[in-house]
C-alpha cells in the first residue's frame, strides 16, 4: 500500500479527460495534476521544447513527492517517455502504448487509423508501437492540427466543426476498422468522428485504456492507495487559475478544487 499521489501532467487541461477517468476507476487514490497551460499547444512545438517543458513538469511532480507519473499528453509521450522513464525510479506510464494495445486487440481487418498533434504524428510513435507488437498491421497516421483549436474555442457543435472534421478525415474514410483517438482533446469530437467514420469503426480513447494499465501498474508493484476520509487532489496551472478552474470544474463535475499558480520553468528537483 502507497497513499502518495499519483502525478499526471498535460500540456494544458486535456489530461483532465485522463483524469476525470482516473478519479471515476480508482476513487482511493489521490492526484497532483501539473498543466503547462501557458505554454501550450505543445502539438506544433519542436522536439528540444517539448522535451525540455516536459522535464520542468516531471520535476516539478517529483517534488511533490509522487508514487508513479502518468503522462496524460499523448505528444509529451511521443517525445520523451522513454527519455524520462529511464531517469527515474518511479514508473512512469503514457497513453500511447495503452491506445496502441487495445487498438490491435480490436481490428479485425488489421487496418488501424490513428489521429493526434503534428508533433505526435511526426514522432510516427503510434506506428512504431504497434509494429513493434504486430508486424500484420498497417498503420495509416494522420496529423489533425485544427481540432485542439475546435475544442479550445468551445466549438464542438458547431456547423465549421462539423465541416472541418469530415474534410480532415477523408483520407482514412473506408480504409480502416479502428481509429486510435491520439490526443486529449479528440473524445470531445468523438460523435462528429464516429459520425465521419461511419458507426462500423471502432474508436479508441486512449486516455481511458491508460487508466486500466495504471491500474494494472498499482496492482503489480502492490502500491494502491487505502480509502480515506478525505481526498485533497491539487491541480497546477502554469497560466491563470480561473480559466482553469472553469473547465476542471465543469470536466471533472467537482466543485471547490485545490488548485494553484505554478511556475515551473527549470523546475529543478533539488530546490
Ligand atoms: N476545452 C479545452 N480547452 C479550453 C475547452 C476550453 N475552453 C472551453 N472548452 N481552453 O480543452 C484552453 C485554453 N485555456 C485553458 C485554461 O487555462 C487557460 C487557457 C479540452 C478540455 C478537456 C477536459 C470546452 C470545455 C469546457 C469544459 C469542459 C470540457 C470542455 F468548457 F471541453
Ligand atoms: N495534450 C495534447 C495531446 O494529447 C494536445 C494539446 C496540445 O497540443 O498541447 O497531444
């Protein structure tokens, strides 16, 4: 047993869809969650910034004295999974391999589509991942830079929405059984996406598959949390607290959160 937190970080508020599903499949642990919502999106950022705004967070979680660290961003996973997880001695699980997993457990016709940030797709870590696994399978990959844009402007139902995700996802239409959803955001496109696909396509959120092996993880190293009285789960935001405050509130159906201004820039852990 391990009553520390477990740490999630994101690029901005995204990874509150991997948290929302934490806190619903195990309700005994506690989180400190990290945004860099200042500088997000990371999706059309470099290599060397991802890989270096990514430490400040890793850092800034360790501090906090953290039992595991969940990257809740599938582009901070692409870039610097392996990088982190070799460096420290706490697991350190992402959403990339949970999405892939399940996505080859589901095909049928070993056709997988998957969609995420341009940094994401440029990795090519979802393909990679997957034909490290399966070798039968084709991969088709596709960058969707306009949807984090849709969802950050609230405009989820609107008519351009509608229009900008079936123009995107031509290219996949007919091609594949299995659409791994490889970015936070995509699960609030979802019924615009399955719409475009057709409803015989088989989407895959990958935050939510990431969850079952965190569990998974707690379970083999026997480090679960104890059910408590009280539960003070602490949310930082590298940019202001109201805007955040607004969408975990209303994400996570919580209200009163913990949460506080971070700066992380050259977060050193030895502060
Ligand atoms: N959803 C996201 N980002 C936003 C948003 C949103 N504004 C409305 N909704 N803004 O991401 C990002 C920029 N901000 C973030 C806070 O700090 C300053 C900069 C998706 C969130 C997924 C949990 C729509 C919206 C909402 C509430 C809940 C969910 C949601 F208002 F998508
Ligand atoms: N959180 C990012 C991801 O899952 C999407 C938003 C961004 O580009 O920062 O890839």
């Amino acid at each position: 047993m391990d009553n520390r937190p477990i740490g999630l970080l994101d690029s901005g508020v995204g990874g509150l869809t991997v948290a929302r599903e934490l806190l619903r499949q195990l309700p005994n642990e506690e989180i400190v969650y990290i945004g860099d919502t200042r500088r997000a999106p990371y999706g059309p950022r470099s290599r060397e910034q991802i890989i270096a705004f990514t430490w400040d967070m890793v850092n800034f979680l360790l501090s906090k004295n953290v039992k595991m660290i969940v990257m809740a961003c599938n582009t901070a996973t692409a870039m610097t999974l392996e990088i982190v997880k070799e460096e420290l001695d706490i697991p350190v699980i992402g959403v990339i391999l949970p999405g892939a997993s399940s996505a080859i457990q589901k095909t049928k016709t070993n056709k997988i589509g998957v969609i995420a940030t341009q940094a994401s797709i440029r990795s090519d870590e979802y393909h990679k991942t997957i034909a490290r696994k399966s070798s039968a399978i084709e991969v088709l990959s596709l960058a969707c830079p306009k949807f984090v844009s849709i969802v950050e402007s609230n405009e989820m139902e609107s008519e351009i929405a509608k229009r900008v995700v079936s123009e995107s996802l031509a290219p996949l239409v007919g091609k594949i059984d299995t659409l791994i959803l490889g970015c936070t955001h995509y699960p609030l496109l979802r019924s615009l996406i399955q719409e475009t696909m057709g409803k015989e396509v088989r989407l895959i959120d990958s935050g939510a598959e990431a969850v079952r092996d965190i569990s998974v993880l707690l379970n083999y190293f026997e480090i679960n949390a104890h059910e408590r009285k009280e539960y003070q789960h602490c949310f930082y935001t590298t940019a202001g607290v109201n805007s955040f405050r607004e969408i975990a509130e209303k994400w996570l159906n919580i209200g009163h959160l913990h949460i506080e201004h971070a700066e992380i820039e050259n977060f050193n852990k030895e502060k």
